[in-house]
C-alpha cells in the first residue's frame, strides 16, 4: 500500500481506478480519461496534486541559497508574489528535479516538488545548504488542489477565502495570492488557465466537495499526462533525469545565464556542453502515418536512428499521435518513427501542440 491523500477516501467513493505513483495511490481516471481530458481543455476539471510536497525555505540568506540551488535566477521574482518554473541541477548539469519557486515575502520562499522525487530532492537541498543561514522545511500539513480549464477561475473563485477572493482573481499567470491559511497560485500542468490551490490538509476535502457540486469534473493522472503533452510540458524522468539537462530537455529558456557572475550547481558542466554545441535538439513530433508512439521507441531518418521518443502518446484535442523526442540537431521537417517493427512518418514541429484550447501546430 502506498501513500494517500487526504482525498484517497473520496477517490474511492467516485470509483476512481487508483494506481501507484511515485509512492503514492493516485487515482488514474473515474471512469473516462477521455472525457476528463475534454473536460479541462473545454471546462473546468481538478486534480488531487496533495502528493506534490511543499518546501519552505527561509532565512536571511534563502535568496542567496535559491540563487545558488537553481538554474534560473530567483533575483527575478520582484516583487513578491511571483512565481518561477527551474531546474535544480547537480554538477554535471543533469535534473536533480524540476520545481517551482514562489517568493512570499524578503527571505520566504516556497517551492513545490515533485512527488517521486521528495525525498531526494530535499535531502539535495539539505546537502548544499552550508554556508547559507536558512531552513528547509516540508510541508506535511498541507494539501493541493488543481483547478484547471477556461472555466476553472471562475468556478473557483466563490469558495476562495473572502480575504483572499480579489487579489486570487486578479492574479496573472505565474503570481500568487498568500493568504493567512490558503496559498493560490495561477498556475497549472495542462497548458489551461486557472489556479493551483495549496491549503491546509483538514480542509481540502470541503473544497473538493464544494467544487465538484459546482460542476468542476475531478480528473486523475492519465488526463493529466495527456493535457501537459499536448501542452509541450516535460516530465521529470522522462524528458529530463540527473543525467539529461535543460539544454537537451527543451528547457534552455529556464537557465538564467546573466549575471555571469552568479554561479550556481552545474554552471560549470552547462556551460561547456553550450559552447561545444554538441548538444542534441528536443523536438514535437506529428505522426502522420498509422500507429501510436510510445516511449522509447526509436526516430529514425534515412533509415538511420537519430534519436528517441522521451513522451509519446495519443492526443485526444488533435485525435493523432504525438511525441516529444531528443534527437541529433538539425533534423529537418520530416522523420520516420519505429513502431512496431515498421518505419512510421512522423512530422517534425515546434511544442506546444495544443495551449489554452487552441491548436498551435499546422496538420
């Protein structure tokens, strides 16, 4: 038996097929993932993320540690309230994980991480954190809730604190309202609008309760992977690992290069790897011959392989198969994929595929 949310009773009770994940038994659907992907990509769905694990950092040296920890650069989030998406590297600059960082307030931050991951990621930061005054504490106490969709603000929005209501919903993406007891973030890992709500554990249940009455369907992981690959997000052990980094992940975007003078964990081995321009190119691809790409499976041009699929899967908005794969650079605007034994064509685009409910690739 793995671990459970404080939802895991009410998971069962809506007939959730409940699966392990990264520990944790997660529900995978209730009933159609299908329908819970279209859901969120035309209305509102939620998304018990309780087994993400909130980490506070503070102290009179936390930003000067964030600075050194992550990839990006924490020096951004002026003024407080704002959020950062980053890797946290190790020396060879491969992903120790990815996460986000939130400033709350001069020496108060807030990161959100992966649940596979925790317990690693929190010893890493222990580890490094000499020299810097500031503490890392989980936060055990408390719950998350997703609410995604063109719908999902405003369906939200009448069971948000009172003291919190307005400045929640005049958030813009990537900031957050911080409340006396709920945390809300415009944020979310479905390429949709709306909030993601870390609250105290006791009450989650009320508001999950509260949000499915008001019509917000509740949707599991297998919806959650198809809505952030059509999105073009990444998944930490599939995309990117602690021997892949952001340069060949899609992820260079994330890495703050300026001031050259900030050093931080894995500086050094990113820093070598761009300047050889050795590194491999990650790319969408469009099947737009028969089959389902999976992951792993081969890419091939000119019958010669070039690369692998990391994320492959059906897309339910594009009704084809997609992938995001890590192949030799320059690969062109057309490849073949190997499924099952025969060389499939596969069209090569730019991610996303699909963001706030419209189409972002020519078919």
């Amino acid at each position: 038996m793995g671990l459970r949310t404080p939802l895991f009773s009410e998971h069962a009770h809506l007939g959730a097929r409940l699966v392990p994940f990264g520990g944790w038994d997660m529900p995978l659907h209730y009933g159609s993932q299908l329908e819970e992907h279209h859901a969120v990509r035309r209305a509102a769905g939620m998304f018990d993320v309780s087994h993400m694990q909130s980490v506070d950092i503070q102290g009179p040296g936390a930003h000067a540690y964030l600075r050194y920890l992550l990839a990006n650069d924490v020096a951004k989030l002026q003024p407080p309230g704002k959020a950062l998406y980053s890797c946290m590297l190790n020396a060879r600059g491969g992903v120790v994980d990815d996460l986000i960082v939130y400033a709350r307030g001069p020496g108060s931050y807030r990161a959100v991480i992966n649940a596979a991951t925790a317990d690693k990621d929190i010893a890493w930061m222990e580890d490094h954190r000499a020299g810097f005054e500031v503490t890392v504490e989980r936060r055990a106490d408390l719950a998350m809730l997703a609410v995604q969709g063109p719908d999902a603000r405003q369906k939200a929005e009448p069971f948000i604190p009172a003291d919190l209501r307005e400045s929640a919903m005049l958030l813009r993406p990537f900031c957050t309202a911080d409340g006396e007891r709920w945390f809300v973030s415009r944020t979310g890992y479905t390429g949709e609008d709306g909030f993601e709500i870390t609250l105290p554990a006791e009450e989650i249940l009320g508001l999950w309760q509260a949000l499915h009455d008001a019509g917000v369907r509740p949707c599991g992981l297998g919806a959650r992977d198809t809505l952030r690959l059509e999105a073009g997000l990444n998944l930490y052990g599939q995309d990117m690992d602690e021997d892949i980094g952001p340069l060949e992940s899609g992820l260079g975007w994330t890495v703050a290069w300026e001031p050259v003078e900030r050093d931080f964990i894995g500086r050094g081995a990113l820093t070598e790897l761009r300047d050889t321009g050795r590194q491999r190119a990650f790319v969408g691809l469009l099947l737009t011959g028969r089959g389902v790409i999976r992951n792993h499976l081969k890419v091939l041009h000119a019958s010669r392989e070039i690369g692998e699929i990391t994320s492959g899967g059906f897309s339910p908005t594009l009704e084809r198969s997609i992938a995001l794969a890590r192949v030799e650079p320059d690969i062109g605007k057309d490849c073949e994929i190997e499924i099952r034994g025969k060389r499939v064509p596969a069209q090569v685009v730019k991610p996303p595929f699909v963001r706030q409910g419209k189409v972002r690739i020519a078919l």
